[in-house]
C-alpha cells in the first residue's frame, strides 16, 4: 500500500476534488466485496435485507390476495402454506432479526461510541457472507418447491412427514443463526472495549444500550435454537425419533427448545427498534430522554425476562397446566420494563420542542401500534383468554402490530434519520412524510380487522372460510390495507434512489442531533472520524452539539472567539 | 481496578498447572471408583458434583478465569447461568401429569349443552 | 517491509496511522496491544457463551429422555465401553494440560518449547479420535447406530420393568443422544486439531504477525479447554449412569 508514502504530507484539499469519504474510498466491485469497513458492510446488509424484505413481501401479497374470497382465488392448499411459510421464513430470519443491528447497529455504534470501526471486521465481513449463503439456502429451497410447515417447523411434521424442502430451508435459518451470532459477539466486545475516551456506559445513547442487549439475546439464544433444527434435520434424514412421539420422542420438547430462543428472539427484533426510537423521540423533542437509566436497564431487563416467557407459546400444546401458569405471570411481568420505555419516551416528548420530520412521524407510530401489540400479548398471555385467541388471527395480530408497527416503522424511522448521514443525501421531506402516513394508515386497516377476526375465531394459517362467510369483510379491508401499505414501503425506494443522485447535499447535522455520529462529515470518512473524539458531555446533551451550542451562547453570554 | 487489566499478562508458575493436573487425575478415578459404589439416587449427585469440580479447575486454572478481568469472569459464568436456565423446561415434565381434583365448589354450576349452530347466528 | 517501517516509530494514533498497517500486530480499529488483546479475550468468551448455550440444548434432551425412560439408559449404557471412555478422558485432560503449558512458554516467548506443547496436544486429539473411531465402528458391526439397520437386544437377565420400558425405538433413541452428543463433540475436536496444527507450525517457523503474541495461542487454547469441558460431562453421563 502506498499510503505510509502519503502520509507525511498534508492531505492536499483541493477544492475542486470531492472530499474523500467511505463511498468513494474506492469504486471496484471487489473493494465492496472485500470491504472490511463496517459502513460498507452495513450498506451491503440495507441492499441485500430490502431485497429479501421485497421476497417476503410479494409472498405477503399472495397471502392476502387469496383471502379476499371465502374459497380462495388461486392458491392451492399446498401452495398457500407454502406461501405463508416463505413469507414467515423470509421475514424473521432474513428480514427482522438482522434488520436494524446488521445495518444501522452496524453502522452506527461504532460511529455512537468513537471507535474506527467494530472490534472484529472481518468477522463482519464474514457475518455478511453467512447471511447471504444462508439466504441463498432459503431461496434454493423456494425454487425447488418450498416449504410447507410454517416458519415454527413444528415436529414430528417437518421431521417425519412433510413432503417439502424442510433440510434446504433449515440449513438456511441454521446459517443465517450464524451470522448473527458474529455481529452479536462483534457488537458486545466493541461496545465493551472501544468506547472513546471519557464515553462512559451512562454516556452510551440508549441505541447503543439496545444493542448490547439484543445482542446478548443473540448469543444466549440463538444456538439453541441452531443444534434444535439441526436435530430436526437429523432426525428427517435418519428417522430417530427425538421428537416424534411413535418413536418415543416428545413433540412439545421441541417446541419448548425452539420458544426458548424464539420467544427471546421477538426482543431480537423489537430491542433494536426500540433504541432508535430513542435516538428519534429525543432528537426530535430536542430533550434527553426522560429516565435514561430507567431505559437503559430496561433494556437489560427484557433480554434476561424474555427468556423465562416461552411457555406461552404452548399453552395448549400439551404443556403441564402448572408450568403454563408460571409461564402466564412472567410474560405479565415482561411486559413491565417495555411499558416503562413506553412510558418515559412519551414523557420525553412531553413539553419537549417536537418537530414532526418524517423520522418522527415513525417513532411516533410505533409508540401507538407497539402498545397496543404489547396490550394484545397480555391477552394472549393469561390463560383462560389463550384457548380461545391462540392459532386465531387475534395473535397474528398481536405479533404483526409489534413487529411491523413497531420493529419495521423504527427500521424504517431509522433509514429515514440516518440517510443524510449514510449518502451524504437529504430525501424529499414532503414525499417522507406521505410515507409514514400512509404507513401508518395502511398498517392499522391491514391488522386491525385481524383482531377482530381472530376474536370471531378465524383460525390463521388456513384460507378457506367458507363456514363462515360474514367474515369476508374483514379480510377484505386487511387486503385493502395490505395494498396501502405496500405503496408505502415503495415510496420510499423511489424517492431515496432519488435523492441519491438529485437530492440536495446534507449538512454534518441536518437534524440538530447529539449523538457523536453528528459531529462528524455526512457521509463520514473510512476511519469514522478525523481525530478520536473525547467525550466529555452526558448523552443526548443538546448544548453541547457544536451548532446548537453557538445558538444557547449567544442567548447566555457573548460569544468568545474559540477555534474549532 | 488497573492492576486487574493488565492481570492477562500474569505468568503463573508451572507448579499451578502441575497441581491441577494432578487433582484432575485424582477426580477422574474418583469419578469411576465412585461409579461402582451404590449411593443410590445419590450416585448423579456425586457424578455430577465431581464433574462440577473438575471443570471449574479447568475453568478457573487452565483458563485463567481466577486471575482474568471481571468482565471475563462475568462471561465464563453468564454462559453456564444460561444453560440453567434451559431446565426450567422440568417444571412441564414434572407436572404434566400432576392431577389435582379440583375443589367441589368449582364444579360448574349449570350444566353446560351443546350450542346450537346456525347459519345466521354467526358474527355481527 | 510495512513492519520494518513502523517497528520502533512512535505512532500518533491519528486516523492515517491507523489505516496504513493491516498487517501490524496492532489492528487499525485498535488503540493499542493492551485494547486488542483484551478483546480477543472476550470475544472468545462470548463465543464460547454460544457454544455452552450450543451444546446445552443436548443435555437438556438428554436430561428429558433419561428422566423419562431411566431404565432404557441404564440397559443402553451397558453396550458403550468404559475402559476406552475412560482413557478417552485422561486423553483430553491430558492434553488440557499440554496446552496450557504452550501457553505458558509462549507467554515466556519460548517459541520452540510452546510449539512442542501444542503438537502433543494435537497428538493427543488424534488419540482421541482414533479411539472413538474405534468405538462407532465397533457400534456399525453390532448394529447400535440410528437409522434402518438398528438393532438393540435386552439381555435375557434383564428385569421384567426394564422389558417393559425398553423398546427398540427407545434404545435408539439413547444411542441417537449418543451419537449426536459424542459426534457434536468429536468434530469440535476435528476442528480444534485443524486450528492447533496450523498455530504450532506457525510459532516455530517465527515472526508471523499471528503469533508475534501469545494472544492467538491463548484463544486456541480457551477453545481445546471448553471441549475438554464438555466431555467432563459427557463421559460420566454416558458411561457411568448408575445401575441402581
Ligand atoms: C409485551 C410483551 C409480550 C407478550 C406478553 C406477548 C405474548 C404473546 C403470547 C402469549 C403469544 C402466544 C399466542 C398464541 O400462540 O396463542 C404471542 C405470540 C407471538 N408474539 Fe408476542 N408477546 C409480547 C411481545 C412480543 C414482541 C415484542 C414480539 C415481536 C417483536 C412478539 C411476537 C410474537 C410472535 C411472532 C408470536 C406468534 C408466534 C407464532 O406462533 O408464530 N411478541 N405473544
Ligand atoms: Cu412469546
């Protein structure tokens, strides 16, 4: 490398020459493919995990589509459950669960805490890859013929008698598992070990406090779901019988070793939103958050609570009545710590100067439909409710309010805060705030009538519903949402393509932030910062953002002529 | 706690590791003198315990846990913690056929029949 | 030649510095030594937190199929051998201490001696294997393996409540926990052989970035200490399971 040359002189700006930055460090294709710089790693994850989300999405569109008519109009049954297996499958494992860590957590934290880049970046690298073979796994199993058993892979059908491409599809989660374990163990030693000097835990913006949760989560959970289906696949191929009862095995054994990490999982993918929405409702109401400590160790509270929950997935698969109580009063107390981040970001926003950028707009959105996805999951949580609500459209609901209410409008409000920071871009406002209202609208029209279908006793993975046909109705307005909201998940691929290349130049800190991420260029250089900054303010301490600060002075006292 | 981070660099002397690796030798023939003795349900107990032992030595000498950061520490046992935790599943095998009658007075007091179904009287 | 340059400069830590030597013993990501090292460190921890969590699944099914059919374990167990699960043992506890005392001497920066510790070690996972090997073959001739052609005999001095629990289908099931546990183990062995041979040979061939510290050896190390560990357990819950 020439570089150990070029050192010792200045760096020549020379103004007609763009200024260097990570995008345009280097232009061939290999130095993408071989980049170990977190900022290209987190744009290869936005690529690849939209495509999967658009893969995941026209599986959606088929779902609802079919439903529109009480006989189904063009499904066959075995297709429709492929159909809403793939959709399950593509969505959790290659949409949800790396969305916001693998690309804005990858981005970003390194960026949050004053480091160059992750601890280990080509285990980043190597992160990246697994996804994609993994992700090449599920697509392969979807070319030759897909998957028929939903994404649970309940046992004994998809060990003994499913007749689809069960090995493909799980070798594929089994990989993708991987992936996330190494941006898990990446995230906690970065976040331990490369802080900037005085960035203190309590210094740490509340979406660095997620992640280290989330990927906590990550680590403790996700190999015990990887050895479950491998035992899965072990037992399709050489019909052992761990799990199937005329073998002696015992089906709900699975289903407390899958929970154990798929309960968990749902934190996952709500953990990381969650810190966003910190990030957004506190730049966006210019105040810290209120209680920050509460919300930090909330954080912690849900990765270690959210393990001791699975049972409720299996109420009423043959688990033990006791256990199932035991399991009904701790899922009441998991929702505790997520009401108190609900709480004290409503209290941030409260007398706080809010502007509604697009960004904004999100957060907002997800505080409303994430409380009501958590409110619905105490339903499903106390027993007696359960029987009557569980394998209805009441949980599909449940967990799609919280998962695409909440999970995909942060990772969405996240995209749209970043972007000036990630291009150097700024977006369209008015076409962004179209966006997140029409998400917002169209959400609730897709999910709502869901509640109230599965309260009528629709059961979901099925699409017939000709015995009860008043409740075409319902499905209906869900489709019509379902189409709302699917131009507005579009709307945002035109306008940001666009932006890329007519958009309007986005300053170091468009949105007046505090987060150490705004105190350097958009889009930042490959080394994050020119000089290791050295933090010696709270977190989110709007006086001491370098443009705001001027403007406090000014009202304080006269200005002293400081450089720099 | 400075004097702990750089604690990595500590060089032990090799009487350390000879003396765990001799306490090792003396578990494993206890682990299989012990195995033919009949102790009764005790017999898992003493396994297990002796196993415990040999890996916290492993552990806590040969991977230097005993003299590594706090951070370490918490990591080496956060892991085994976790694993605990996967037995709470227990709890659904040891009651899963556990029946308790219930009390008299919980019977339902109506008898309940069969509902009748319709056509009409479905939703709205 | 790049380490030529930078040995013995005093670095700044300015971005320029940073991004110039991939190839220094010090990342660019890092500050220093001490920050890398100490990383190294716990990320291996938090690995091997994955794969506690990775094995644990196992042993929780085991836990469940033992306590549920005990008296299937007890007959099945008897067709594993104790002698060669015994040596096994004294083989990885063995070789434990071998690769601590690689540590060791490399921590001395005893090159040779540390290279001569972790080919024992190595050594001592072939023994390992070779005896396993010996032991799933033995299971092939007699038909103890999972799949269409297993078969599994009570003993006619058997109890009559054993005749009662034990199945074909059960039997095979404990010899399915087996082999899935043992063979779980047994590739983590492979693997750990794949990484130690490779870190031997390049500590004695001498200044390789890799083992210019002793760092490299120790997470190799961590690594062969946490199977070790899990065949503590292994060995006695297989092989020993109380008769009474
Ligand atoms: C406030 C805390 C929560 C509680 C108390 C709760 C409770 C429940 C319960 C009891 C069920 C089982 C319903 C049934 O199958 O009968 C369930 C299902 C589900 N929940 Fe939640 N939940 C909570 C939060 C979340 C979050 C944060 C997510 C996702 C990010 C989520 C995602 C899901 C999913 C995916 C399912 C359905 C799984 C399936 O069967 O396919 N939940 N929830
Ligand atoms: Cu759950």
């Amino acid at each position: 490398m020439s570089s150990s040359v070029l050192e010792n002189q200045p760096v020549a700006e020379e103004p007609q020459r763009p200024r260097k930055h990570y995008l345009n460090a280097a232009h061939t294709v290999g130095s993408w493919l071989f980049t170990t710089d977190h900022k290209r790693i987190a744009i290869m994850y936005l690529i690849s995990i939209v495509i999967f989300f658009a893969v995941g999405g026209i599986a959606a569109a088929f779902i609802r589509a079919e439903l529109t008519s009480p006989r189904g109009i063009m499904l066959s049954n075995d297709n429709y459950n492929k159909m809403f297996t793939l959709h399950g499958v593509v969505m959790i494992f290659f949409f949800l669960i790396p969305s916001i860590p693998a690309v804005f957590g990858n981005f970003f934290i390194p960026m949050a805490i004053g480091a160059r880049d992750l601890a280990f970046p080509r285990l980043n690298l190597l992160s990246w890859y697994l996804y994609m073979i993994g992700g090449l796994f599920a697509v392969l199993a979807m070319i030759l013929g897909g998957v028929d058993t939903g994404w649970t892979f309940y046992t004994p059908y998809s060990s003994m008698y499913s007749q689809s491409q069960v090995v493909l599809t799980i070798m594929g989660a089994f990989i993708a598992g991987f992936s996330s374990i190494a941006t898990g163990i990446n995230f906690i030693v970065t976040i331990h070990k490369m802080r900037a000097p005085g960035m203190t835990w309590f210094r740490l913006p509340l979406f660095v406090w997620s992640h280290y949760a989330t990927s906590l989560v990550i680590i403790l959970g996700t190999p015990v779901v990887a050895i479950t289906l491998l035992l899965v696949v072990v037992e399709r191929v050489l019909h052992i019988g761990i799990f199937d009862p005329k073998l002696g095995g015992d089906p709900v054994l699975f289903q407390h070793l899958f929970w154990f990490y798929s309960h968990p999982a749902v934190y996952i993918m709500i953990l990381p939103g969650l810190g966003v929405i910190s990030e957004l409702i506190s730049t966006f109401s210019r105040k810290r958050v209120f209680g920050y400590h509460f919300v930090a160790f909330s954080s912690m509270a849900i990765a270690g609570l959210g393990f001791l929950v699975w049972g409720h997935h299996m109420f009423i698969a043959g688990q033990s009545m006791y256990q199932g109580m035991v399991f009904s009063i701790l899922s009441f107390l998991v929702a505790v710590p997520s009401a108190i981040k609900v709480f004290n970001f409503t209290a941030t926003i409260y007398k706080g100067h809010v502007s509604l950028d697009s960004p904004m707009i999100y957060a907002m959105s997800f505080l409303g439909l994430f409380t009501i996805g958590g409110l619905t999951g105490l339903y499903l949580s106390s027993m007696a409710t359960d029987v009557h609500l569980t394998d209805t459209y009441f949980v599909t609901a449940h967990f799609h309010y919280i998962m695409v209410g909440g999970a995909i409008s942060a990772f969405m409000g996240a995209l749209h805060y970043w972007w000036p920071k990630m291009t150097g871009r700024m977006y369209p406002e008015l076409w962004g705030k179209l966006a997140a209202l029409l998400m917002f609208l169209g959400f609730n029209l897709t999910f709502f009538p869901q509640f109230i279908l599965g309260f009528l006793g629709n059961p979901r993975r099925y699409h017939y519903y000709y015995l009860q046909p008043e409740l075409q109705i319902y499905h209906i307005l869900s489709t019509a949402g379902a189409t709302v909201l699917a131009l507005a998940y579009l709307l945002p691929v035109f306008y940001l393509v666009w932006s890329l290349f007519f958009g309007p130049k986005a300053s170091s800190n468009p949105w007046g932030a505090s987060g150490l991420e705004w105190r350097t260029a958009s889009p930042p250089i490959t080394q994050n910062f020119e000089e290791t900054p050295i933090v010696t303010w709270e977190a989110y301490d709007y006086s001491s953002v370098p443009d705001l600060k001027e403007e406090a002075e000014k009202q304080a006292q006269p200005p002293t002529p400081v450089g720099g | 706690m400075t004097h702990d981070e750089h604690s990595s660099h500590h060089i032990l002397p090799i009487r350390v590791y000879v003396t765990v690796f001799v306490l090792l030798m003396v578990l494993l023939v206890l682990t299989y003198v012990a195995a033919l003795q009949n102790f009764g349900i005790l017999n898992n107990v003493v396994a297990l315990t002796i196993a415990v032992v040999k890996a916290l030595l492993v552990i806590l000498y040969f991977m230097h846990v005993r003299f590594s950061t706090r951070l370490t520490w918490i990591y080496a046992a956060a892991g085994f913690v976790w694993f605990l935790l996967l037995f709470i599943a227990f709890g659904d095998y040891w009651t899963r056929n556990l029946n308790v009658p219930a009390p008299k007075q919980w019977e339902p007091p109506i008898t309940l029949t069969q509902p009748k179904i319709s056509d009409s009287d479905h939703g709205h | 030649m790049a380490i030529e340059a930078t040995q013995g400069a005093v670095h700044e830590h300015t971005a320029a510095v940073a991004a110039q030597d991939e190839h220094g013993p010090v990342h660019h990501q890092f500050e220093d030594i001490e920050q890398q090292n100490e990383s190294y460190i716990v990320g291996m921890w938090a690995f091997l937190v994955t794969e506690i969590m990775f094995f644990g699944a196992l042993f929780l099914a085991y836990a469940v199929y033992r306590w549920k059919y005990p008296l299937v374990f007890i007959e099945a167990h008897k067709m594993l051998d104790i002698p060669l699960g015994l040596t096994n043992t004294f083989i990885l506890l063995t070789s434990s201490f071998f690769v601590v005392l690689a540590v060791h001497y490399h921590k001395l920066n005893r090159r040779k001696l540390a290279a001569t510790w972790l080919f024992l070690t190595v050594l001592c996972a072939f023994g390992f294997l070779v005896i396993k090997g010996f032991e799933y073959g033995h299971k092939f001739k007699v038909g103890h393996v999972p799949g269409p052609n297993f078969t599994f005999e009570l003993p006619a001095s058997a109890s009559p409540e054993a005749k009662e629990q034990v199945t074909v289908e059960r039997a095979q099931l404990f010899f399915g926990l087996y082999f899935a546990m043992t063979g779980l183990h047994g590739i983590h062995v492979l693997v750990g052989i794949l990484i130690l041979t490779p870190l031997a040979f390049m500590i004695l061939k001498g200044h390789h970035h890799v083992v210019d510290d002793y760092i490299p050896t120790e997470m190799a190390a961590l690594y062969w200490h946490f199977v070790d560990v899990v065949w503590i357990f292994l060995f006695p819950l297989f092989y020993l399971i109380p008769l009474h």
